[in-house]
C-alpha cells in the first residue's frame, strides 16, 4: 500500500466504521470493510493495517478487541485432563485360597495331623510338606498356589508376602518342587525324600 492510498484509508476510516457497525454479522461487517475499502481505490491491505483498522473500529465503538484463543494451547491441557481421567488405575487383587480342597478328608490323614507329624519349619519346608499332602495323600491334580494356600491357612501359619514367588523359590533354590507350570506343581524325588525320610528333623538337646 502505497503512502498516499494510506492516508486516504485513514481519512475515511470515521465514515467506514460507522457504516461497517450497521451490521450485527462479524462476517458481513468484514466483507462490507474490504468493498468500501477497494471502492476508495485501495488495492492492497496488509495483514497489519487490517488489523489496526480492526483495532481502531473495535475503539470507535467503544469495545476492546477480543483476542483470538488458541485452540491447540486451550484445548491440549484438556484432553490431558480427560486422558488422567480416563486411566484407572490398576487393582492388584491378592491370592485366594481353593475352596475344592478337602484338607479333612474322611478316611484318610487330615493336613493338620500330617503337620503335626513331619513338623516342617519355614517357608519352604512348608510349601514342599503342602504340595506333597495334596499330591500324595488327596491325589490332587493341577496343584498352584491357592491350593497351597489353603493349606496354609488350614493350619494358621504365617504366609509370605508372594506365595507364588516362595513356591517358585523353592524350586530354584531347594530343588523340592517342580514349578514350571504353576497350575500343575508336583515334587520332585529330593522333596518326595526331604518328606519321607528327613522330617521331621531331629531335635536339639536341650543343655
């Protein structure tokens, strides 16, 4: 835009605001601005000079410009938001004991009298001393860690943390248990052996 169109445009800016506010529409406000603006003979408008006249209109009719919003910024924090919202966070359920498990069963040894007997001591001891009951004494098949469970709790011992992981210890550290499928837990000969013939284990004297 040249100096002269400028200060032709500025000169009639009173008359072109007043006509360009007859109008309700922002949009029929902005098409009537840019026909009166080329009917003065102005061929060119910059982004700047549109929006100082938009600032001198918004002035003239005695509001502020509004300013645009940013939709990317306003709507990102948002949909944030909505995505914490929407993730629940996740429950870790405990180990519940079998309840298909009879550990009295008529006929043959209960589980607390076969405890009494071998009198297993500590976490592995004990974890061998129930696979073995239910395998052994129940014919139990598809032995995991609920079935132990409910062996621990049929005699009040004191559970570890992670029942699943001390059987999968045992395993690894003893040898007494095959736990590679842990739906199917069985013994092996040294904890078919450590049952049979090592428990229970002598007595200390005592001095």
């Amino acid at each position: 835009m040249s100096q002269d169109e400028f200060d032709r445009l500025l000169a009639a800016m009173p008359s072109i605001a007043k006509a360009v506010n007859e109008f309700q529409s922002e949009d029929v406000q902005r098409n009537a601005f840019t026909a009166l603006v080329q009917a003065m003979g102005v061929t060119s408008l910059d982004a700047q000079h549109h929006r100082a006249q938009r600032l001198r209109d918004n002035a003239h009719d005695g509001q502020p410009e509004s300013p645009v919003p940013d939709t990317k910024r306003s709507e990102a924090p948002s949909e944030a938001k909505n995505a914490k919202r929407s993730r629940k966070p996740t429950v870790r359920r405990g180990l519940s004991a079998a309840k298909d498990v009879d550990l009295r069963p008529s006929g043959k040894q209960a589980f607390k009298d076969f405890v009494e007997e071998k009198d297993p001591t500590g976490f592995y001891e004990r974890n061998v001393a129930a696979v073995f009951y239910l395998e052994q004494t129940l014919g139990l098949g598809n032995i995991g860690a609920p079935h132990v469970l409910a062996a621990y709790r049929e005699c009040s011992w004191k559970e570890p943390g992670n029942l699943a992981q001390s059987i999968r210890d045992t395993a690894a550290k003893k040898g007494w248990l095959d736990s590679s499928d842990g739906s199917n837990l069985s013994t092996t000969p040294g904890g078919r052996n450590l049952i049979i013939h090592d428990l229970p284990r002598p007595k200390s004297p005592k001095s």
